[in-house]
C-alpha cells in the first residue's frame, strides 16, 4: 500500500508535466448493496476503485471508515460530531471482506477523459494529505457516498443528471431504506426535524449509495455495470402483530384507558401505572430537545415533536411524588391536555411529516392527564 500511496502522491506533484500517463487507467463506482447485518449497512455504502493492470495498481478507496472505540463515540455521535477517514486497500481485500459479510457489491465503470482522470488524481492526492484524511462526518451532506459523487462531478464536467420525476423529501428516502425496521423508523421520525419535510432536487437524492448507483446509471458517464458479488437472498421481512409501534402503542392506550375508568370509578390516581410513562416521556423529550438544540446532525431543527415528547413532562412524573395534588401540577396536566388537543387537530397543517405511531402515545399522554385531572378534582 505505501506503493500506492507514493503513486498517487507523484501524479499529485507531477500532473501538470503529465508524468504518469492516464490511457489505461480505469476508474470505477463501487456499490456495496443494502443488507440488515447493522444499523449502518441498512443504507449501503459506496467507494472509488482506480485500475491500471499497466502498472500494477488496483486499489479501493473508502470514505466511510470511523472508529467505535474512539473517546466518547456515542456522545459523540449524538452531537453530530462523529469523525470519519479516507482509507483505501487493494481490491481483493475489499472485495474478501464484503463476500464474508454476503453483501452485494456492483460495479460501474466510469468514461473519464484523459483530462478527467487528472483531475481524479489531483482531487485524490489532495483528499489522502493527512490534514484532508479526516473529515466531520454529515449523514445527508457529506459522507462516503456524497465525497464520491463530488469526485466525479469535478472530473466529469458534461455531466448532466437525468430530470427528476417526482420530487421527494429525505425523510421518504430514509423511509425507503428503514422501512423494513419500524422501530428504527419511528425513533428516527422522532429525532428528525421538518428540514427532513422540504423538497430537494436530484443531486440532493444522491446522498445514498443505491440512489448515486441508479442516477449515474441513467448518465453518459457510466460505460458498463457489472455486480461483482451477489449476495445469498434474505428471508422475506414479515412484520409480526406486536412489532409494529401503531399495534403496540393502542394495546398500551387502551390499558391506560382501562385502568384511567376504574381510577376515576375508585377515585385512585394508580401512581404506579401513570408516573413511568410520564417518566419515559421526559427522558424522551429531554433527547429530543437535546437533540434539536446542540446536535450539529442536518434537520433537527425545527422539531415539531417537542408540543408532545418535551422536558416539561419530568412534571408530571415528579407530581405523583406528592400525596396531595399541586396547583402547579394540576395546571401542567391542564396545559398539557390542550395541547395534545391542539396537535391531533392540526396534525396535516403542522409543516412536518409525523409517524402515524405518535398517536396512540399522544393519546397515553392524554389519558394520563385527565385521569390526573380529575382525580385532583375529587381531592377538592
């Protein structure tokens, strides 16, 4: 690899001479294919492979290496401060490790002009200077895939992208890569903001790999597509009847529903049901708030999930501490209960894109304040 690395740092000192010359360089697009083994594969992954059976070279290069054992990766992550490097590696090792993990890899092979090709190199030599290594991850703007594609428009400057048909959102192309994981999808419909909502353009899209393989595919600038392995198929996905966050969040309010009645019927509050999922809430609501007002991750602010998974709802969970209900408590119950009103009833004028899964936990909420509410009224 020190080899290679040295090559390309010569075609970076030397390019304008000319001293390598580019006529059996091939350049190509590397797609590794979605697949479930972790959270990160779900979206795929892409990579730039430079060819010269001439001099010997056939080297990888990967912009999507981090390290889990980093100081403080997971706070880290959650900020938006998650750094990712440069790292390349022959081929055939490349290849090896997706076979191993039965992942689908394509190949694209890219028509670059001499003047092209240069202009690769140069933007290569660049990118593997150790102070360029290193970059600040951005999952929408600047990634492995995004890197890549910025690589290619600067060498391919006819490039033209096909006219895009429907306009669409990130948040609808995160759901076409999540929406096998419910779960996932509906804590991500959480985190991210209404920036997520807005429309973008094609080259927008291209922040995933499949959609980068796709458009360029459709492009004069592609020459052939081969894949290069093909995974085992997976079972097909079926979504059991308790896995799904609408079924499970109604089974829970209707429980609340059902325990709120006998409470009011037996004048109790059930402290034990209600003050956990005033707890859940807050812990909740404190990430989400966290999340919107110090991550620097794209789209999370505005974040309109906030009217009802807030901070504030750490209230509720301290009132049922007190053996005698609180004006101050009574009145964040009240303030509460309108609220969660207000949200259902302008629900499709909110300018954001809510799961549908948030109603029946906006409506345990709502159980749980009434329920308080008229318990407090007893008490008077």
């Amino acid at each position: 690899m020190k080899r290679c690395f040295l090559f390309f740092l010569s075609c970076l000192l030397f390019v304008s001479a000319k001293a390598y010359q580019t006529d059996n360089l091939q350049v190509s697009l590397l797609t590794v294919m979605p697949r479930s083994n972790h959270v990160y594969t779900i979206y795929g992954h892409t990579a730039l492979r430079l060819y010269d059976p001439s001099q010997q070279i056939d080297v990888v290069f990967n912009w999507g290496t981090f390290d889990f054992n980093a100081p403080h990766f997971i706070y880290r992550f959650v900020r938006g401060e998650t750094d990712y490097f440069l790292t390349w590696t022959n081929y055939v090792q490349f290849l090896s490790v997706y076979q191993v993990a039965n992942a689908s890899v394509v190949e694209q092979i890219l028509d670059l002009s001499v003047e092209g090709k240069e202009i690769l190199l140069e933007k290569l030599g660049i990118n593997m200077l150790p102070q360029n290594v290193v970059y600040r991850y951005n999952f929408l703007f600047d990634n492995c895939t995004t890197r890549v594609r910025d690589l290619i428009e600067q060498s391919s400057p006819d490039l033209v992208y096909p006219n895009q048909g429907e306009k669409t959102t990130f948040r609808k192309l995160i759901h076409s890569c999540t929406e096998s994981y419910v779960w996932m999808t509906f804590g991500i419909d959480l985190l991210v903001g209404a920036g997520a909502d807005s429309l973008i353009g094609v080259r927008q899209e291209l922040f995933l790999p499949v959609k980068l393989e796709t458009i360029l595919d459709s492009t004069s600038v592609v020459v052939s597509s081969e894949q290069m392995l093909t995974s085992i198929p997976e079972s097909a996905f079926k979504l059991k009847f308790l896995e799904s966050p609408f079924i499970v969040g109604f089974i829970i309010m209707a429980v609340y529903i059902i325990i709120a009645v006998i409470g009011y019927i037996k004048r109790r509050l059930f402290r034990g049901w209600f003050s956990p999922l005033f707890l859940v809430a807050g812990m909740a609501g404190t990430l989400i708030a966290f999340m919107a007002a110090f991550s620097q991750h794209p789209c999370m602010w505005p974040n309109w999930n906030l009217l009802w998974l807030h901070p504030l709802h750490w209230i509720g969970f301290a009132g049922y501490f007190f053996k005698k209900t609180r004006r101050w408590v009574t009145w964040y119950h009240a303030a509460n209960l309108v609220i969660l009103h207000l949200l259902l009833v302008m629900w499709h004028w909110i300018p954001q894109a809510f799961n549908p899964a948030n109603i029946p936990f906006v409506g345990c909420l709502m159980v749980a304040s009434g329920s308080y509410l008229g318990y407090a009224k007893f008490r008077k």
